[in-house]
C-alpha cells in the first residue's frame, strides 16, 4: 500500500486539487506541505491531534512538513464555523501561546537538520502596507465569490466585520509566502478552510502563472476533529498540567462504540490491516480496542510511561484487577473540614472536579449517579468524616466514567 493509499484508507482525504499530481508527489517524498494553528489559546487541543499525526506520518514517508504559527492571522481571528467575533488576544497573549506550541510540536515532529519547518506568519504579515496588499492581493479577489464562502455563510446572518472578512486574504497570502520563501507546494486543512485554501492556490497560479505547481487537499474529519477535542467540561488538550494524561486517557478509553475503530484509523499508528481486523470486534471486545486506542494516543502524547500508569489506573476501576495508586486524586487539607471533622458529599465532589457547581452536585445525588467505595449515595446532606479518607482515601465515582481518589493530604 502506497503512502497516497493509506492515507484514503484511513479516511484522511476529503477533496484535492490535482490528485495525480498530489499523489506522485506524496508517495515519492516529494512535498513540501504545510498546516496552519492559530494561537487561540496556550496549549494545543485534540482537535489539532489529527493534523498532526498527519505531518507526523507524511514526514516518515520522506515529505517535508511546515508548522506555520499563526502569529498574525491570531491577530484577526478565523471567522470559520463561528457564530460571534472572536475575542481580540494581546501581541503578549499570542507570543506565549505560540511559545507554548512550539514546546508541543516538538514531541510530533522532528525539526532536526531542516527535516521540518516552524515558521511564523506574522514575519510577513505585520510588515504589510494596507495600500501595497490592496494593490498586490487585493485585485485577485473576487468579492461576490468570497461572500459565497462557507467559512463566511453562518457569520453572515449575524454580521460578519470588515475586519474577520479579510482573515481569507491572509490565509492565502500565507501560501504564496511559503510557497516563495521555503516552496512550499502543498498544503493541508480542515474542510471547514477549503475556501480558505483555494483562494491561497489561486493567488500563486494568479501571481506566478498557471506553471505555479500549488494545491490544496482538505482532512476529512479535521472540523470532526475538533469536535472531538470537545467534552461536556471543556476541551481536551494535550498539555499535561489542563488534561492530566489519565483524564485523557480515560477520554479515550470512553468513546462511543460507534467511533472507536474510526479514530484508530485517523489518529493512531497502528498497521491498517491490524486496525481493520479490529473492525470486526463485537459486545466486549470493543472495550479491548477502546483500551489499546486510549493507551496508543496517551504514549503518543505524554509517553509511555503516563500511558502505563493510566492505564493501570482506568483497569482499577473498569477490571478491579488493580489498585488505586494512579487513579486521579484530590488531596484534602484540615481547612477543608468543618469543626465536627467531617465534610458534606456536594463539597467533596465539587473539590474534585467531578461536578462544576452545588446545584449540580445536588441532582447527581438524588438521582443516583454518586457512589463512595462502590456504595451508592443518595441523600445530598451525607457528610464524610475525616478518618475516613485517611490512609488510603476513597473512590469517589459520578456516573460510570467519572471518578476519582480523595484522600488526606
């Protein structure tokens, strides 16, 4: 199976320009490519994880990946999927959560001896004279075709502002850079950003003539990808002090039955033909696959060390075959306690985590979603004394997949 082959195999490949073009390319190491992240916050989430296992599989194929950081673009604000303005970030804000990023990739792709390329968009962009872009850029745009655009549709029955209605311009005149300063002859996205990316394609054919070799391919799942990267709490990132590495596991582990095969194909590295046997599993054997995907994308991100603790700690729950030592936990202090030694279960729950709020703390209770040590726990005025979670603590469990070790500190 050729790299080109794998990649549709796993369900990578939505739309491309120029198949045969892309695929000569991509099965003989020939591309340089790139994907964009903007800094929209201080840690990469799941819904990039997919892109960049991507770089990661086509830079072992012998391509050249691009991480374009999106120090200028963050300046302004992807309208893509959006149904307000995002909030406007600080140069300072922005500079940090690049910094932040740079940390991440590093555990993705090699940058070594110029096998990869981190680069900034806002080394070109923030230099810009408005008149000169206008002039330059600008001309090669249609306004009639851009109001068409998917990324501007949802914004455009709420207002869309002058200033998100150039991010398009900017994303195109990202690859007309790249593709001048490093050529960079590809480039990938969500199928959120295929507007996005035609409008940069046809820039370069535009500025440099039809010759100009330039083309775009979507991910599939990559606007699913973020979804993923969403849960009832927030998001999933894939920095270790927002996501501890056994929550994300546990995130993992707890998939629907529905997508556990999917995100084998999409995220893990994992012989295709080991993942399509796997496709047969039923009834029980899903929670195996589950396990192996959970543990796969925990080593990927944190290591294997994390991902063997976690696991050990999710088995504690799901097997009880093992203790409880790498279960999350949350160490109570005497000030936690009232002056009886003892303190209420809403409280107990709040502190670690496993509900947002009292009143929701109260409604797990009476609806019997709350246990202690695997005894169900209905009454909402149940208080734990302090002796109790001396030693070894207690296993305070929401529902089935929530849980966590409460102990003395």
């Amino acid at each position: 199976m050729t790299v080109w082959e794998e990649l549709k195999a796993r369900g990578l490949i939505a739309q491309v320009t120029d198949e045969d073009e892309i695929k000569e390319m991509v099965n003989n190491g020939k591309a340089t490519f790139y994907i964009g992240f903007d800094p929209t916050a201080d840690s990469l989430h799941v819904g990039h994880f997919m892109a960049l296992c991507l770089m990661k599989r086509l830079q072992m194929a012998g391509n050249k990946p691009i991480a374009l950081l999106g120090g200028g673009t963050g300046m302004i604000g992807d309208p893509s999927g959006r149904s307000d303005m995002r909030q406007m970030m600080t140069t300072e804000t922005i500079q940090h959560n690049i910094d932040c990023f740079k940390k991440q990739m590093e555990r993705f792709i090699d940058f070594s001896d110029g096998k990869a390329l981190m680069v900034n968009n806002a080394d070109w962009l923030m230099g810009l004279n408005y008149v000169e872009l206008l002039r330059e850029v600008g001309a090669h745009f249609s306004v009639n075709r851009m109001l068409t655009a998917e990324c501007y549709k949802q914004r455009m029955e709420k207002g869309l502002s002058f200033l998100e209605f150039n991010y398009m311009i900017m994303q195109s005149y990202d690859f007309y850079m790249l593709y001048q300063k490093y050529g960079c002859n590809m480039q990938f996205g969500g199928d959120d950003q295929w507007s996005n990316m035609l409008g940069g394609t046809e820039l370069i054919r535009r500025k440099l003539g039809k010759d100009a070799y330039a083309m775009t391919i979507t991910l599939l799942l990559n606007s699913e990808g973020k979804k993923m990267g969403k849960t009832q709490s927030g998001a999933v990132w894939l920095d270790p002090n927002k996501t501890a590495p056994f929550d994300f596991y546990q995130y993992w582990r707890n998939v629907d039955d529905a997508d556990v095969i999917k995100c084998m194909r999409l995220l893990t590295f994992l012989p295709i033909e080991e993942i399509e046997e796997m496709a047969k599993w039923e009834g029980s054997q899903l929670n195996k696959a589950k396990e192996i995907l959970a543990y796969e994308l925990t080593n990927l991100v944190h290591g294997e060390e994390e991902a063997k603790k976690a696991q050990e700690g999710a088995r504690a729950l799901f097997a009880g075959g093992a203790n409880t030592e790498n279960m999350p936990t949350t160490e109570l202090t005497g000030e936690d306690f009232g002056e009886d030694g003892t303190i209420d279960l809403i409280s107990l729950l709040v502190k670690a985590g496993l509900v947002p709020t009292r009143s929701e703390g109260r409604r797990a209770i009476e609806q019997g979603g709350v246990s202690i040590d695997g005894e169900k726990i209905t009454d909402f005025k149940h208080v734990v004394a302090r002796e109790t979670l001396e030693g070894e603590g207690v296993v305070l469990k929401r529902g089935k997949k929530k849980f966590n070790k409460v102990c003395i500190k």
